[in-house]
C-alpha cells in the first residue's frame, strides 16, 4: 500500500484534476473527509465541528504534544526567544536552541552529528537532493514516503525501485544496474511505514548494501520514540544502528512538535550543511518547537518514557486483536520484526462506501484517517487507525465496537 502512489509518473499534477472533482463531490454532499478543522484537543479526543472524537488519526504516539513538561518548554522558549526566528539556519536563524538539540539526538543516537530541518519533509528532500546527482543511483522501497521520491526526483539521480520489504527484490535492483558505474549508491526504506504499518527488515537490506558497496538512509519518522530500549527507532531495537549511513527523524511525529532531523557521521552531515538547499532557503524551526522537542527527548529516554511505550504496545495490540474480523493482519517481513504496530490500517474495496463510512465514524465519535484514490491505488482504499498511549480500555473497546459494526458492509463481501 503505497501513500505516495499520487500518479504513474509520481507528478502531483498529472491528476490534480482529479482529485479536485473528488473534493468537490465529496463537499458538495457535506462528506468531504479531507482538511477538516479540529476545534479543540484533549487527548485522546478532539473537537471536529462541534462533534467529540476519540481520535486515532494521530502520530502523537506517546502522548507528548501536550505533555506539561514539553508545552512548558515551548513557553519558556518563545518567552526568551520570540515565536520565529525570521532566517535561514545558513544566515541569521541557527539559535544556541538548534545546536543543543542537534548535539542532544547526536548523543542519544551515536552518531557524530546530526542536523535539524524546520520539517521532516524538508529533511527528506534537502538531504537526498544534497547528496545525490545524476551520476548517482536511488534504489527505493516501493512505499517510501513522498518526501523521499521529491527528494530522489530533484537530485535527478537514476532512479531504481523494489518490492516492498522484499530483499530479493532489492538484490535484483542494484544487480541490473551492475554494470554502471555510480559516484553514490544510496538504498532508501522507512522503518515504520505511515500507512502499511509493516517494518522494514533493516538487517538484511544492510547486509545487501554492504555487498553491493551501497549507502543506506533510513527514515525513522514514525520509528523514534516508538520502538528500541531508549526510543531510539527500530534500527536501534534491530541492533544496527550504527550500520546506517544517514538516518532521518522527525520531531514531529512521537516527539509531538514539529520538525526532521538527519544522523550521521560529521562527514555526511558536514556535506549535507553545505549542499541541502531545503536548509538554506527557509527559516529555522521556532524556538518552541526546537526547545519542546529537547523537552519530549529527555521523556523519552527515561522510565516514563518506557512506561509510554509500553502502554503504547499494550493499547495497539488490544486494538488489532478487537479488529481482527476486519482486514487488519500484520505483514512481517521476517521474525526478527516487531509483532505488533501503532499504525493499523483497514483495507478496504470501495471509495465512496469508504467515504460514507469515514463520515458515520466521525458521526459517532471516532475520527479515523482516510486514502482513497488516488493516493491509493484504485479499489484499495484504507481506513487508517493510529494508535496511542492517552486511549484507555474503554476507549479502545468501544471505538473497536462502532469501527466493526460501522464496517459491516466489508465483512459481507467478505
């Protein structure tokens, strides 16, 4: 399942088109699940137009984007800093703010150095196009995130893609094209994958890389804070974190703010500072987010930390479990993977079914997160469920409860 799969040429304005006259359709009839205004947070609920929500639609894993220590944190630092700071990281926008936190998740990570972009989107695009040309090869797991693919097509790199999660696949990708001759060869995988929810087998594509002379880059968007003794990301719970040669992160996702992140050795990160334009040419994140996100660190990397990972596999394994009459089976590459995950997606059949559906969750409490086509390939749209630590039992119980009964018409077909 692909949510980057925006067209055959991966060019967003191939079917704009398109995807206007969906939201159009959709919003003419009030049914528009797309850009919905939250009015208020409570974790877990929000507020979506005056309706209360058990929300399971958010990447706040862990709790801490309103964790009092970490909101406490941005305070202080607007207070002292101001809300922005109105430059670039190249020119006027690197605050002692950002070189503490680089210096913090260099530390926590083992690595070098490590370099923080205002978005994690910006930290995907910026690094692969920093450090790939033409003279380069790009070999991507078919559900990378779009933020890699932007990257991959602006470095104008030869590009080259394999099977998701399948080793054998990627060993016949860099084998065809064995007989060129590359500057760089970089092999690109996220850890955690935003709507399969299946995780990468890192020990095995290392090894595949180490034999063909290849870089790897592992985006840990959705992996840090979520997997590893220290929440340090899968490649930490893997035991090969320091086989990785450019590591993403965000802090935007588990941390709770706003943000991305690249790890690596001074080197790499050396070329990236001078090479990523993504960097140059936008303002530094705000000091609120750089400050929370050191806050939501320090939580991550104690026992309550742990105590919210654990509450975290807890609520998701009860919740897959309690979803088990509908499609929501856990691919795993091998057995070394981890057996559970937060992200629970429900495969489906039927766009606007789909779409009615989404509405009548919303209707009765439960904000789930919707791909229909053509962010998904046609006639395969998901209901995503993601799942954090904030939901109690009953919570869980019942949004499983109305997310069963609601999808009936799945089950039928069945």
């Amino acid at each position: 399942m692909d949510d980057t799969a925006i067209s055959e040429t991966g060019d967003i304005a191939a079917d704009v088109n398109e995807r206007v006259a969906l939201a159009r359709h959709f919003g003419s009839l009030g049914k528009n699940p797309f850009f919905q205004p939250i009015d208020s947070v409570d974790p877990p609920r929000v507020g979506v137009r005056g309706t209360q929500c058990v929300l399971l639609g958010s990447n706040s894993y862990i709790g801490l984007s309103t964790h009092p220590d970490v909101t406490a944190a941005a305070i202080r630092a607007t207070q002292e800093f101001g809300v922005g700071t109105t430059g670039s990281r190249l020119l006027n926008g690197t605050y002692s703010l950002h070189v503490a936190l680089e210096k913090q998740l260099a530390s926590w990570l083992g690595r070098d150095d490590a370099l923080v972009f205002t978005t994690g989107y910006q930290a995907n695009v910026g690094t692969i196009q920093g450090l790939l040309g033409p003279d380069c090869l790009a070999v991507m797991d078919s559900y990378v995130h779009a933020s890699i693919r932007d990257g991959v097509h602006l470095s104008r790199a030869v590009e080259a893609k394999f099977d998701h999660n399948d080793v054998s696949s990627l060993v016949a990708a860099l084998h065809s094209h064995a007989g060129t001759s590359f500057r760089r060869i970089l092999v690109l995988v996220d850890s955690l994958y935003s709507m399969e929810g299946s995780t990468a087998p890192l020990r095995q594509i290392i090894d595949v890389c180490k034999e063909a002379g290849a870089w790897v880059m592992v985006d840990e968007a959705h992996g840090i804070g979520v997997f590893g003794p220290t929440g340090a990301g899968l490649s930490e719970r893997s035991g090969v974190a320091q086989h990785i040669d450019v590591l993403m992160g965000s802090l935007s996702k588990a941390i709770g703010g706003l943000g991305g992140f690249i790890a690596g050795s001074q080197d790499i990160i050396d070329e990236i500072r001078m090479s990523a334009r993504s960097l140059w040419f936008s303002t530094s994140g705000t000091p609120a987010a750089m400050a929370s996100a050191s806050a939501a660190i320090d939580v991550i990397r104690g026992a309550e930390g742990q105590q919210r990972r654990r509450k975290l596999e807890r609520n998701s394994r009860l919740m897959r479990e309690a979803l088990k009459p509908l499609d929501v089976e856990l691919h795993r590459p091998d057995d070394d993977s981890p057996d559970w995950s937060p992200i629970i997606p429900i495969r489906l059949f039927d766009e606007l079914r789909t779409v009615l559906s989404w509405n009548n969750l919303k209707d009765n409490g439960v904000f789930v997160t919707p791909a229909i086509y053509p962010a998904v390939p046609l006639g395969k749209p998901v209901l995503r469920v993601c799942m954090t630590s904030e939901l109690n039992d009953d919570d869980i119980g019942r949004c499983a409860d109305v997310l069963t009964d609601e999808l009936s018409w799945a089950l039928a077909a069945a």
